[in-house]
C-alpha cells in the first residue's frame, strides 16, 4: 500500500465530506443525478471504510473528526 501524507488525507476526507452531504435526488428532478448519486455513496462508504481501516493512528481524540 502506497503511503498517504497528512494533506491528502484531510483533502481525501474533505471530498468524501462534500460527496455525501450532496443534494438527496428527490430535490434535484434528474436521472443521471440519481444514478450519480447512488454511485457516489456506495464509494463514499467505502472509502471512509478504507480510511478507518488503513489509517487507525487518526481514530484518536483531537486529530481528525470521525465518520
């Protein structure tokens, strides 16, 4: 596994951030929207996934909010 400096981690957690707090389809009348979107999601979730699961050092109080 490739190594992951502390910016690109808060970057990466920023991202997943964005993605999921992205507008629920049933406001947005747009097909390709909802298939984006429930796309988007599952990765999302697997990315936090693989975050806790390869980074376990950051779970600790005060360095980076938990998902």
């Amino acid at each position: 596994m490739k190594k992951i400096d502390r910016e690109g981690y808060k970057i990466l957690k920023q991202l997943v951030s964005d993605v999921q707090g992205a507008p629920y389809p049933n406001v947005i009348e747009n097909e390709l929207y909802k298939i984006w979107y429930e796309h988007a999601q599952v990765v999302a979730i697997e990315c936090l996934e693989y975050i806790d699961k390869n980074f376990p050092n950051d779970k600790k109080p005060g360095k980076f909010p938990k998902f």
